[in-house]
C-alpha cells in the first residue's frame, strides 16, 4: 500500500506550475506539502466534481498541466467524466484517484463494491491509453517523472489505507491556506492568478 505522504511528498517535490484541484481525504494532506496560488481544494461543495471541475480548468488552460487529486469514492459518483475527459481530447490532465475503499471525511463508509470496482479497468475501457495504478510506494516514485512530463490524458490509480481526515471546514483556524477562506474568496484568487500568468 502507498500511505498518504507517499503519494503527496514527491508529488510536491516535483510540483512547478501545475493547478492542483484536490478533495476530500487529501485536501488537508496536501496543504501540508503545498502552498501555492494554483491549489484548489474541491471540499465543500458537490462531491464527486473535482475530476469534472480539474477538466474545465484544463480546457481553458491548454498551455498550462493540470493535476488532479480525486477519492475513489468522489470517482465513483462521476465515472461519465472518464469518458467526457477523453472525448474533450485535453492532453494536459492527469487525474489521480487515491483508493481507500471509504468515504474517510464522513466518518470511513465503505464505498459501493469496494473490494470489487476496479477503476484502472474502467479507465482502460473509457478510452485512457495511459493508465498507471500502484500499491508499491517504489515503483510509484521510479514511474512519477514519467506520468508528470509525458502528455496525457492519465490515469493513476494509487491504493492506500483508510485515514482520519476529518469533515473540511473553510475557517482560519485551518492550517492550509486554501482551506483559511471562503470557496468563493478562493476562486476569485486562483482565476485572477491563472489570467495573470496566461
């Protein structure tokens, strides 16, 4: 299994320009590695809509590799965006799924056919040509530079344990930045920055 910090450290290391939308059970484990103007965290909204909300970005940022940081069980909910991000025909997404089999945030219920969904499979069948999944934190590291640089779409499928994140709160009492202010404050922030660096 990949931990948590397996997953997020080397990707931060790696990380340059990049947006990162994340949610659910790695949008605080990812502010503790990042703190940058492209981070977005897809918390407290609509689950299951950060791989949908990371392909708008990616669309309207052609020139510009967006990354995102999805739950299997937000996946789960959303599995039409496979296709749509394949028929979109971006190059610059890469969406990541970090298996847990449970909703962590809202107290660790299982998913639907947790220990059946195989969502590399589905990937493959909704037309991804690369698809990556690991439960070796090795062979993720020795692969990682190639699935950052290499054009896309991508799909990688990371197994890990459950954690404890908790319910995600927007208040400054947060330690991540993004999480300090409002959804909205944050939005208006990160498109002002994206213009900005067009």
């Amino acid at each position: 299994m990949v931990s948590r910090d397996q997953l997020l450290e080397p990707l931060a290391l790696r990380r340059t320009d990049e947006v990162v939308v994340t949610t659910m059970s790695v949008v605080r484990p990812w502010g503790r590695y990042s703190d940058h103007d492209l981070d977005f965290a897809s918390a407290d909204s609509a689950m299951g809509h950060a791989a949908d909300l990371a392909l708008g970005i990616a669309m309207a940022q052609p020139q510009r590799t967006v990354i995102c940081l999805n739950g299997d069980g937000s996946m789960l909910m959303s599995l039409g965006t496979l296709v749509t991000i394949i028929e979109s025909g971006v190059t610059n997404l890469i969406l990541f799924v970090a298996v847990n089999r449970t909703y962590e945030i809202t107290g660790n219920q299982p998913i639907p056919a947790a220990q059946r969904v195989d969502f590399a499979a589905m990937a493959r069948a909704a037309g991804f040509e690369r698809v990556f999944e690991f439960d070796d934190p090795d062979d993720y590291q020795r692969c990682l530079d190639d699935i950052l640089s290499v054009p896309g779409p991508t799909f990688v499928c990371v197994h890990g344990e459950p954690g404890s994140e908790g319910p995600i709160g927007r208040k400054p009492q947060e330690q991540a930045r993004y999480l300090q202010v409002s959804l909205a404050d944050w939005s208006r922030q990160m498109r002002a920055v994206l213009v900005r660096k067009q």
